[in-house]
C-alpha cells in the first residue's frame, strides 16, 4: 500500500469518525433545524430581493426579524387559542354524575356490588390526578431548557441559511463526489420536492381552512379558530383533508333538526371545499415535482412516524430523492449519465 492510500484510508476513517458524531450531535436538534431550513426556502426570494439593496447580512437580519414579527409570533397566538378553545370545548362535554352512573349500574347489573362513590373515594381520585398532573408540570417545565435551545438553534439555522445559503450550495456542488450533471439534477429536484412537499400543500392546507372555516361561520359554530387549525392540520394529510371537519358537522346539524343548515353544508362542501384541491392544487404544484400517489403516502405518513410533524414535509422528500437516485445509477449503469 503506498502513502497516498495510506492517507486516503487514514482521512475515510477519521471521516467516518467525526461523520458518525455529527450524527449524535445533530440528531437531537433535527426538529429546529430541519424547521429553520424550511423556512429559510419560504422566505429565500424575499431575502434575495433584499440583499440586492444591501448586503447578506443585514438582508438577512431584516428577514429573519420580520418573519418572526409578521409569521411566528402571529402563528404561535393562532394556535394558542386553538389549544384555548379546544380545552372549552372539551370542558363542556357533560359528564355524568358518579353517584347516578353507579346507582344506574346496580340496576343495570341487578346487584348491589357497584358501591356508590364516597367523598373519601372521591378524595383519593383527586388525589391521584392532582399527583400526576404536578409530575407532568414538572417533566413540562424540565423540557424547558431543551425548548429554548431547539428555538435557538432554530433561528440561528434560519439566519445563516438565508445570508450564507447560497455559499452553502456551491461548497456542496466543489465537493460533491458526483458529477456535475447528476449534481445538478439532484439540486432540481430537491427543489422540485420542496416546492410539491411545503408550498403546495400548505397553500392549499390553508385555503380548505379558510372556506371550512367560512362554511361553519355561516351555519353558526363557534370556537373557529380551533376548527381552521384542524382542518389546516388534517388538510395537509393525504386520502382525509377537510371533509373530516365538515361531513360530521353536517351529520350533527342534521341530527339535530336543522336540515336547510346541512343541505346547505353538505353542497357547500363537497362543491368548494373539496372542490377548491382540485382547482388550486395544479396550479401551487406547477414548480413542484409529482410523486406517485402510493409513494406521497407512504413518504408522508412514513415521514411523520420517523421525523415527527415536520415528515409531512421531509417524508415524501427522501422518498423522491431516492427514486431520482436510482435513476441517476440506472442512467450510470447504461452509460447514459451525462444526458441526464
């Protein structure tokens, strides 16, 4: 073995090495930075616009801060009345009284060995939850150290991928061990991926939200914040979407004698709400690369069971990423690379 492959071997090894404990290193923070990269993609041509009147970094300081202003902090209220007016409506289900629902039982049974519940009985239940509820306040306030670092490296990602992304990028394409033609397809159709996988979902996520939204207001529900963040949520689902909020409203308004409501609901629905993905979906996805339909579930739902939320986005990505790179070794394979 000559020195240069003596090198060569030595720098692998320590590449394994240190490659190995990036991964340790990363893999806790992969929410927040996976998070701020995406973002970073919304926002890149803004900031681009921004750095051709002055330079990356204050283009990028004015970015970063206005996103904050004008998306995350509006965005953080928004879901914190949803979680508001999800715990009011959860508080106003009616729960039986426990010496009814016993006294019921002993009839029910035909014996007298349901025992009603004492205030010492109910004593003790309290006990127990007001027990666990303190454990989990304190595990929720132990994860408070570990949010503010993931809200740290978070911004910091953002920041530094809207001044430097583009520095980024053509260090990975000087020292890609690819060619520069299937480096360069792979860089298309990442971008063709993320543009499908978050600008096309999420727009028209938010649009099946802000007509369900407008369908409930008109029939007269209330707590509608609540209901458009879990249409926005289910929407971004593929095969559910938001006919899983309005078909049992109509269910519930026609149950309960308000039939003109229902019919009124149900046509809406099904005409403009479910028909809006059919007419906006085409024209969010232009850029965006199509996936086949199977290969868009399983990258979703795939995605969120391995990333957590943020595979909805990064799920049908890798998939996509992998199929191009088969083809990239099949065109290798048939010596047909460079038309790629």
């Amino acid at each position: 073995m000559t020195d240069g492959d003596t090198s060569r071997t030595a720098l692998l090894a320590t590449l394994l090495a240190l490659g190995t404990l990036s991964v340790l290193m990363v893999v806790p923070l992969f929410q927040a930075i996976v998070l701020g990269g995406l973002l970073a993609y919304l926002v890149a041509p803004v900031n681009e616009r921004l750095a051709r009147r002055a330079n990356a970094t204050v283009a990028a300081l004015v970015t970063t801060v206005a996103t904050t202003l004008v998306v995350l902090v509006p965005l953080a209220l928004l879901v914190g009345v949803a979680v508001e007016q999800a715990v009011s409506l959860g508080r106003g289900v009616e729960v039986p009284d426990t010496d009814s629902l016993a006294v019921g039982l002993r009839e029910w049974l035909g014996t007298a060995r349901v025992p009603a519940m004492s205030d010492s009985s109910l004593g003790d239940l309290a006990s127990a939850v007001l027990g666990g509820l303190t454990g989990r306040v304190a595990g929720v306030v132990g994860l408070i150290p570990g949010a503010a670092i993931g809200v740290v490296v978070f911004l910091f990602t953002f920041f530094y991928l809207l001044r430097d992304g583009d520095a980024l990028l053509t260090w990975v394409r000087a020292n890609s061990p690819l060619a520069e033609a299937e480096t360069a397809k792979l860089f298309r159709r990442t971008d063709d991926l993320l543009w499908a996988a978050v600008v096309g979902n999420v727009v028209v996520a938010a649009l099946q939200a802000v007509l369900t939204v407008l369908g409930l207001a008109v029939v007269g529900f209330g707590d509608l914040v609540f209901w458009g963040v879990l249409t926005f949520a289910l929407s971004l689902l593929p095969l559910i979407g938001a006919s899983v909020v309005w078909i049992p409203v109509v269910v519930y308004l026609a149950v309960t004698g308000q039939t003109a409501a229902a019919v009124g609901l149900t046509v809406y629905g099904a005409v403009v709400v479910s028909g809006s993905d059919n007419v906006v979906r085409p024209f969010a996805m232009r850029r965006g690369a199509r996936l086949n339909p199977a290969l868009l579930v399983v990258g979703i739902f795939g995605g969120i069971a391995a990333f957590g939320f943020l595979g909805l986005f990064v799920g049908p990505v890798v998939l996509g990423l992998a199929k191009t790179v088969v083809e990239l070794l099949a065109a290798d394979r048939d010596g047909t690379a460079g038309a790629a």
